[in-house]
C-alpha cells in the first residue's frame, strides 16, 4: 500500500492530534493532583487553625480567671482594710465617748436633775 503525501499529512496530523491530547490528559493528571494536594493542604492548614483557635481559647481562659482572682483578692483585701478602719474609728469613737462621759458624768446628772425639778 502506497502512501500518498496527503495520507502521510494527515498521518501526521493524527500523530499531532493524540500528542496534543496526551499533552492535556497529562495536564489534567497533573492539575487534578495539584489539587487533590490543595486540599489536603486545605484540611491540614484547617486543623492546625482549629488546635490554634483551642490553645488561644484555652489560654485566654486561663488568663482571665487568673486576672479575675487577682482582682477578687485585691477587692477582699481593700474591703478587709475598710472593716478594719471602720472598726477601729468605732472604737475610738467609743473610747471618746467613755472618756468624756467618765469625765462629765456628774455634771450631766446634775443638770438633768436640775431642768427636771425646775418645771
């Protein structure tokens, strides 16, 4: 069987044709492992988010209960200096009051004496 050049041309056409379309099932190969990789990447970088997301959650946590029990303490220990003042200005008061009644307790009864028997 002869070939003739336009058989040989369109032989070669043909030989172009299935190289081309090799040339794209590879491409297509290739892209679809690219992005089979992406996303498995995809699900790695999501998890790594996720664990992040929990220790930054978890830390934060921590650090605000931390804060808020130093706050609490701090809080009691001002309220304790308060009481304590407050009690001991009322004893003090007292004192005051013990001294000038132990001092003037004669003349107070003696003038309540007085206004009572003058009416």
């Amino acid at each position: 069987m002869k070939r003739t050049f336009s058989g040989k041309i369109r032989e070669k056409e043909e030989q172009g044709m299935d190289t081309v379309i090799d040339r794209l099932s590879d491409i297509e190969k290739v892209a679809g492992s690219v992005m089979d990789d992406a996303g498995v990447r995809k699900k790695a970088l999501a998890k790594e988010m996720e664990e992040k997301t929990a220790a930054f959650d978890q830390e934060l946590e921590r650090k605000t209960a931390e804060r808020i029990s130093q706050i609490q303490e701090q809080m009691e220990r001002e309220m304790q200096e308060e009481l304590d003042k407050q009690a001991s200005d009322a004893k003090a008061a007292i004192a005051r009051l013990e001294e000038t009644y132990e001092k003037h307790h004669k003349a107070y009864a003696q003038t309540l004496f007085q206004n009572m028997i003058k009416e």
